[in-house]
C-alpha cells in the first residue's frame, strides 16, 4: 500500500538540522575563543553542541586532542542532560582530554591533573572531581575559599574506557585501559585494573569485560 509522505516531517528534519548547525558552530567557536584567550591547545575537529562553562586560575590549563566531542543541548542527547558541560581548573589544575573522546553534559574540576586517555566515551552527567572541594577541617570549612585547603589527589582515565550516566568519579582514582564504569556508580581513591567492569556505591570490580 502506497503511504504518502508528510511534507511537515521534513519540514520539520531541516529545522532541526539548521538548529544543530547553528548551535554547534557557535558553542564550537566560543569555546576555541575562550581557550585561545588562555594559551590553552585544542585539536582539529572540536566539536561542540551546548553551553560549556569554562573556568581556569593561576597556573591551570586544558590541553584537547583531535576529533573531541561535548554535548550539552539537551536535543543533541536524548539520554537526559541536566546541565552544561563544566571544564574548572583551580589553581595549578590541569585537564587533558584525548583524541576522539566525547562526553554530554560532563563536570570537570580538577586542582591537581584529570587525564582523559584516547577513545573515552563518558555519559551524560558524569562528575569527574580530583578534589574534595573543602576541607576536613571544619575552622577551615568556615572560609569562603576553602576549596584552597581540601585534598586532591590526579585522575588518570586510561584509553577506550566507558563510563555511564550519572556516574562520580573522584580523586586519586585510575581506570585502566577499556574498563567499563556501571551507570550512577560512585568511585573513590582506587585503582582499577584494565579490562574491568565495575558498579555500585561504592564502586566494585564485578568481573572483566566479556567474561559471562
């Protein structure tokens, strides 16, 4: 049976289209005009859809590689992004992200060094903090800029991981090479071997990826 097309659903596709282009061109562009105010390096084929929010003190740099992708525009990601991407350095921090990783609607706030290896995929909503934000101390909790006095240890995320939505990641954790973060797990101060599956909160190792 011959079904006639709907001429308003195309319509509709080329609006959508327009919008994605004009989005991704212009957060693509505000954020190389951002990094480039700050000396920081950014890769061929960056791409950007969505607000990012940028913020870098004293000595902290961003360094991107090739083909990255970050998406925050909630259509660009039908998977439930609450917010922009966050790209934070405090201090002497340092994010280094590598070539075709992409990530949505991601915070980054690194005091000491998250590295990000080749091949990351990240899901929507993912933290990523190397820091505690404040301090243990609570005459210290009672100042303002008490980010300066909380404890941060690096991030290293090795290459081809994933990691779900929603999930925490926080100081001094490594994720060795294709490991596999559950979706909303929590994972603190530990290393993971490559190869693993891990979840929960707290995160742990369930297996390795493709065991039964």
């Amino acid at each position: 049976m011959f079904v006639k097309k709907n001429p308003f659903i195309l319509i509709l596709k080329i609006y959508r289209r327009l919008i994605s282009l004009l989005s991704s061109f212009t957060s693509t562009s505000y954020l190389k005009f951002i990094l480039t105010i700050f000396a920081c390096r950014y890769g061929k084929d960056l791409l950007v859809d969505g607000r990012v929010v940028v913020q870098i003190e004293k000595n902290g740099a961003i360094d991107i590689g090739n083909n990255v992708t970050m998406l925050s525009r909630f259509s660009s990601n039908l998977s439930g992004m609450t917010g922009p991407n966050v790209l934070v350095c405090i201090d002497d921090g340092h994010i280094s992200i590598g070539d075709n990783s992409g990530f949505s609607s991601t915070v980054f706030s690194s005091k000491s060094s998250i590295k990000i290896g080749k091949n990351v995929k990240i899901g929507c909503n993912v933290r990523i903090y190397d820091h505690d934000f404040h301090s243990l101390d609570y005459l210290e909790r009672r100042s303002l800029s008490d980010v300066k006095n909380a404890a941060s240890k690096p991030i290293v995320i090795g290459d081809d991981v994933f990691i779900g939505a929603n999930s925490i990641i926080l100081k001094g954790v490594k994720i060795g090479d294709r490991s596999i973060v559950g979706a909303g797990s929590v994972v603190a101060n530990k290393e993971i071997p490559p190869d693993s599956l891990v979840m929960g909160n707290p995160a742990k190792t369930r297996r390795r990826v493709g065991e039964a």
